[in-house]
C-alpha cells in the first residue's frame, strides 16, 4: 500500500483513520483480541478502539491521522483509567517520535498493523474491569442488532 | 401480522425461525436486554438468543418454530446452567400448554413479542457470570467485524 493510497480524501496530508482503524483491528484480532470501533467510556471518552483478549485483558488504541490530530487531543492520559494496555496506532508516516514513551506504538496500514512498541501493563481493578466488561458486551450487542 | 405471514417458506405448518427471533430481540431489547443470536456455550450447545440486562443479568431463549421442534429438543434444560432466566418463544400459534411450568414464555411474531409468563430467576454463580459476559462480549465483537 502506498502512502498516497492511505490518505485522507479531503486532505492527502492526513492519513484515512478509518482505513488505519480497519487495519489495526486486523492486527488485535490476530493477536485473539476482540475489537469493537467507538466504544464510549463512563467517563465520556470514546475510545477509537477498545479490544478484549481471551483473559479479560482490555486493550485501547487511539488512532492519530496526523501530527495536528495528536497535538490538539491533551486528554490521552485518562485512557490509562479504563484499560490494561494503551496503544497510538499511526501510519508510518507519522512522526512517532512524538509520541510518548509510556504508551504502545501501532504502525498501521489499511490492510495491517504491527506492534512497535509495548504497551506498559498497568492492570485494572477488578470491579472496573467487571464493570466496563459489561458494559463492551452490552453496546457490541446493541451495535450488532443495529447493523 | 397474520399466522400465514409468519409461516415458514419451506413449510408453512412451522413458523419462521428468523422472524420470531427478531419480534424477541426487540422485546428483550426493550426491556433493556441486550441479545446477540446463535451464542455457543461452554457446553457446546447454542442458544437462540442470549441476552445482556444492565447489571448483567444473562437471559437465553430458545426459539420454537413448532411442537417437532420442541419434541426432538430433549436438552433444554442444560440451558438452565448457563443463565439467569430462561424464556422459550413460540408463535401466538404454538400450543404452549406442553411448554414447561419452570420455564418462561414469550409470544412473538416478526415484529414484536410479549412475556406471557416470566421466568424464574436463578441467578448463576459470579465465577460463571464473568466468564459468559465475557464469553458474550468477545462473540459479539467478534461478529460485528465480520459484518
């Protein structure tokens, strides 16, 4: 896939978050995490992507299309509250320097991704994890009947 | 909605499946359950329907097209295990009368449904519970990629 190829339709000099969404979720779905788009947090976030492994293990990634997308979202910590591993997945165009070391690095395209960088493990309590379990069960459900 | 309406194509003796198993999803969707067909257990077995409530309560129902459906269907109650309430649904056509006392009834057509007699609460065990939410969510997730 060409850079160009992944490029937003208004603007080249921003990359489809749509198509790196698509790719990404490929890739937690190889690793058997089960990903679901747009999954509203209880602190009204919405997570990009919020994926649930075999384990219970609560997965969020948050795609950046581009550098201004990155810079204008200062809320990216709070992310740290409602999952276990916190993934940035950029195309490899993206300056990925500037993201920050104690987050996970997904290099995506819109027919793959690839882990770049580990995410740090910072496990959830288990009321919370019960909690938002539910809750990803239940708007996957409702998501699904819509569809 | 007329009997004839609901029948099924191949047979108009047995109802449509896949209508009442709508009408139901609807039902139990207002009620705020939230349900994804065609949930396989731990055991193997498939239920119809299985649902979500907001505190995580688990519902299952078991779709019966006719009375031969019913008949052949000797291992309903292993469902009994895998949920808090246990709701058969059948066509206003149905003879309920041979559908067990312990269970709950629902009557249902393509486009809505009713509770003719809830079914008893026996609540599953947390160690169970957690392990089917998150058995539910991953399924659905898993689904929602697919479509």
């Amino acid at each position: 896939m060409t850079r160009a190829s992944l490029a937003s339709a208004t603007n080249p000099a921003i990359d489809d978050a749509h198509a790196l969404m698509r790719g990404t979720a490929r890739l937690l779905y190889d690793l058997g995490i089960n990903a679901i788009p747009e999954f509203t947090l209880p602190c009204g976030r919405r997570a990009d992507l919020a994926g649930l492994g075999p384990k219970g293990e609560i997965v969020i990634v948050e795609i950046k299309s581009g550098i201004a997308d990155f810079r204008t979202d200062q809320k990216w910590p709070d992310y740290f509250d409602w999952c276990d591993r916190f993934f940035f997945a950029v195309s490899d165009r993206f300056p990925a320097a500037v993201l920050p070391e104690q987050t996970g690095l997904i290099v995506a395209d819109a027919f793959g991704a690839g882990i770049v960088r580990e995410s740090p493990v910072d496990k959830l309590a288990p009321a919370r994890r019960k909690a938002l379990t539910l809750r990803f069960a239940r708007h996957a459900a409702e998501r699904l009947l819509r569809v």
